[in-house]
C-alpha cells in the first residue's frame, strides 16, 4: 500500500516553501499541485508550515488530502474492502423532488433523516456507462444489468427500490441501491481527522458520535464481529460536513466475494481499499 498526499497551494506560496523542480503548476498559473509519497521529507516541513499558518488563523493549502493505493495482490487478499464509486453526480434526490424527514436527525450532524418517498432523479443526467453511481447527496443508483447478476449471485444484504423521474415516471434501466445494515464499526487505530496535515480541531466531528470527522487519514479498521454475515454493509460512523447538497456519508464494505464479482463486471470508478479486521 502507498499513501499519496495530495496538496494543492497558492504558486505565490508554493515558491516560498517547495523546490521549483516539485509538483505542477494548473492551468492559468495560480496553483501548485503536489502529489508526495507522505514519509518524503517535505511532507514534515510543510506540516510545520501548516501549524505556523493555523496558528494565524489561515491555511497554507486549498487541498490536503490523503490516498491509499492497494496493489491488485493485496486487494485479493483481503477478506473485506471498503469501495466507493465517486465522482458524485447532480442534480440530487433533494433537488429533484425526494422528500426526507428531518424529525428524527440528529441536531448536531443531520444524521438519521429519513428518506420519506421514492428516489426522484432527472433520468437522463444518471451517468450512462456505469454500473453504480453516486449522487452528491449519497444516494446510489444501481443499472438492472448489474442488479440482474447480483441476484444471480445470491448476493446479500441489499434492498433494490424503484427510481423515478421529477414527473414520477419509473425509470426503466435504474434502481435505488439501500443498503439496510450499517453496523460495522469502525475503531482506532483508524486515524479521522480535519486535514492530513492539520487534524485537530476538527468541528465536523458529531459530539453523539455519528460522525466521525471530515476525513479518514489512514485505512479502515473494524471487529470481524461488526461485519455480520452479509456481503455489503455500511460503517455505523460517517465521514464528512454538511453544507449545501453534501451531508456525512458511510464508507461502504463488501466481501471479497462481492468486490470480485463487481471487479469482474468491470464495474467503472470502482475504488477499492483493504479493510483492516481487529
Ligand atoms: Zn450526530
């Protein structure tokens, strides 16, 4: 497994602390991007950098953000991965007429609403050529082909529902993924935080524990008996702020049997990480 950091900073900034010859300069010239194996030596300097900004109440880095790369061997390897299926899509659920029911969220983190009617998208904009998808509100959209194999594959611990357009009419190619158990728990050494160069203070953090902070900066640790018998099933914490169409979200864990079978299917914008087991 390697852990890339990725830093994005102002170029200004970026020939004051960085060598000239490290990272790339976007397009227009106004940003460095780096991307460091994080034991390289600059990733300490620039934490200390981070701190004296902090410290002044600002930020040296418009993105600082953790990757962990798994080989094909250690993901085949690995009783459980945890796998994501982003970019998000848009318009959401919310923005095309679903309803959810705020009563019972938690006032800290908006955790617990309650989705009160079916999965309304706008048809067309639900990405063609994949398999699975992701709106920006956390919803999942599954194709019938890939629903189809699954069944097929007496694949558990998931819920199809029926996706339908602003208007109410059914899609015919897509449905709702609902993954009902949400009870894998994740514990230390599991490192969440605000930033990978700065996670503490974090204030997404929800005080009721639902939330476990904006980011995961390491991998996934979680009791074998948290897992149950199913093949997918999501953590009990989530991860991320809300604001605007983003709320926290669970990670998603499949048996290496399902993550095969998804490989196999080729199933696009698949990422995949080990799970730790504890
Ligand atoms: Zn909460």
């Amino acid at each position: 497994m390697r852990e890339i950091l990725e830093l994005r900073m102002p170029e200004e900034e970026a020939r004051r602390h960085v060598p000239p010859d490290v990272g790339e300069t976007l397009p227009l010239g106004h940003v460095r991007r780096l991307l460091l194996e994080v034991n390289h030596p600059l990733v300490e300097q620039l934490r200390a950098i981070e701190w004296e900004y902090r410290a002044q109440g600002t930020t040296l880095f418009s993105m600082c953000d953790v990757e962990r790369h798994y080989t094909p061997r250690e993901l085949r390897a690995a009783e459980y991965v945890m796998v994501g299926f982003w970019p998000f899509f848009r318009p959401t659920g919310v923005e095309c007429g679903t309803r959810y029911d705020d009563s019972t969220a938690c006032p800290h983190c908006g955790s617990g609403a309650r989705q009160a009617n079916e999965l309304h998208l706008e048809l067309r904009r639900i990405p063609k050529r994949r398999d699975l998808s992701i709106t920006m509100g956390g919803e999942y959209v599954i194709t019938s082909r890939l629903a189809e194999v699954l069944r097929q594959h007496r694949i558990t611990g998931y819920e199809l529902r029926p996706i339908v357009s602003r208007g109410g009419r059914p899609a015919p190619e897509h449905h709702q993924l609902i993954i009902p158990s949400a009870s894998a728990e994740v514990v230390p050494p599991t490192h969440v935080g605000g930033s990978y160069l700065y996670p503490e203070p974090d204030p997404s953090r929800c005080p009721e524990g639902h939330v476990l902070g904006l980011r995961l900066l390491s991998s996934l640790y979680v009791p074998r008996d948290s897992l149950g018998k199913q093949d997918w099933v999501f953590t009990r914490q989530k991860f991320g702020r809300r604001g605007g169409l983003f709320h926290p979200l669970p990670r998603m864990i499949v048996t290496q049997r399902l993550y095969r079978l998804l490989a196999e299917q080729k199933v696009r914008h698949l990422h995949a990480e080990v799970v730790h087991l504890v």
